[in-house]
C-alpha cells in the first residue's frame, strides 16, 4: 500500500502542479468559470494571489472538488 500510495501522489502531482499546461487544461473542461461566480459559502472560491502559476494551489477545496 505504500508504494501504491507514493506512486499515486506522485502521478497526481505530476499532472496537477508539474504540467504547465494543466491550468489551462481545467479551466476549459471543468465548469470552473461558473463555480467560482456562484456564491455558495462564506468565502471566496479561491485564496487571492498574483502569481499565475499558483493558480490550483489557491483554488479552495469546494470548487476543485465540484469542478
């Protein structure tokens, strides 16, 4: 179970925060766009940030996970 485990964080990501075209890839086939204006609770879809490149890292749980 371990290696199963290390294997599958690394897989993850691999694809999540090592592919520098994975942004892009989510925006446009995921409704994020939509979640983020809904106001669905009591804070922002995503923690505020000027970096690009952070873009997932900010994004709050709820909208990743109904994306």
């Amino acid at each position: 179970m371990d290696g199963i485990a290390r294997d599958s964080r690394a897989t993850y990501r691999a694809l999540v925060y090592d592919d520098p075209q994975f942004v892009q890839y989510f925006q446009l086939a995921t409704p994020i766009d939509v979640i983020q204006r809904m106001e669905i609770s009591s804070r922002p879809a995503s923690r505020p940030s000027g970096d690009p490149h952070s873009e997932i890292e900010q994004l709050r749980a709820i909208p990743w996970v109904f994306a």
